[in-house]
C-alpha cells in the first residue's frame, strides 16, 4: 500500500465473515507480524489460540456451557445462540494475556500487549484481504471457559478475533478526531 497512514485510517471491522478464511501459511504471517507487539521486558505475556474447521466445535461447547453457567434456566433457544458464535468465522482467534509478576513489568503493560497483538491480528487481516471483528462479552471474563480453552485463571482473554472473508464493513459512523482526544501540551 502506498499510503500506509490512509488504511490505518480505514480500518473497520466486518459486520459478516464468510468462507474463505485465510491460508495456514498466510495465517503464520498475521500472526509472526501481530508478534511484534510492544512487549516490556519481551516477557512475551500473551497466547493464541485459533480455533478452524471442526476444533470451532470446541469453542462452541465452551460458549454453551459458559451460558448455562451465568443464566441456569436458559432456553435452549439462547444456548443455540451462543454455540453458534463460534461459526460466525471459519476462524476464531483467542488472544489471551499470560501476565506474571515482573519487578519492572505491571501486569496492565503486559495486558496491554496482548491487547496489541489482537490488534495486530485485526490490522493483519484487513492488509491481506480480509476481514476480522474483536469480540470479548461474559464468555471472555468466565474462570471455567478458560481452564476449558487451556488457559489459567490468572489469564485474561482480551478478545475473541474472528476472521473470514468479508461481507460488508462496519457501517462509516462518526470516527472520533484528534482534537476532541488530543492535548497538545507547549508549555515548560
């Protein structure tokens, strides 16, 4: 791309994904570059997971008992809902925070490049054609649906990325600008 600012600018998430999900190889790409992510100290406090093809069954059992869970009494109407998350990509990223105590490190930093490299992902998968869309909600924040995705409690899942094909982008909504968020300080 010839104007890189101009499609940092025009980053959207998709509002549908469809097949085809990316390559593995070009997968292995998004991801070698998400991985340059600031990272203090290079802890490299973060995980992915990608779950395709069938291994989406996984994540979908995990979303259902999540639901039942937090609502008992749920219908069965609403546990199809939430199995059916788990496909509304032919892949889904879970990107996790792995912090550990580090004398120079807060966990926030460590939290936040996790944050980076979903990012990361997001931007990788818009530069190659397609398209992704970051979701977290109750299933993100469950102790149990970690230790079922093989993750540890003291983990933070920071979003589930799930990536396709585009159908369509998030509509164009007021995007905030730089002066109702910058302060230019020029004083001593």
């Amino acid at each position: 791309m010839s104007d890189p600012l101009a499609f940092l600018e025009k980053r959207a998430s998709a509002i549908a994904l469809r097949e085809p999900g990316p390559p593995p190889e070009l997968v292995e790409r998004i991801v070698r570059a998400a991985l340059r992510a600031p990272d203090h100290g290079a802890l490299r406090p973060f995980r992915i997971l990608l779950f395709e093809g069938p291994g989406r069954e996984r994540l979908a059992r995990a979303f259902v008992a999540s639901a039942q869970r937090q609502n008992p009494k749920a219908d069965p109407f609403l546990l199809e809902k939430e199995r059916q998350k788990a496909f509304r990509a032919p892949l889904v990223f879970v990107v996790a925070s792995t912090p550990r105590p580090h004398p120079k490190v807060p966990e926030i930093e460590q939290v936040l490049s996790a944050g980076c490299v979903a990012y990361g992902i997001l931007l990788g998968l818009q530069a190659a054609g397609f398209g992704g869309m970051w979701r977290t909600g109750a299933p993100a924040y469950d102790p149990e649906l970690k230790r079922e995705l093989g993750l540890a409690p003291s983990d933070a899942i920071v979003g589930f990325i799930y990536a396709g094909t585009p159908e369509g982008f998030t509509p164009s909504t007021h995007r905030p600008t730089p002066e109702s968020h910058l302060i230019r300080i020029t004083t001593p």
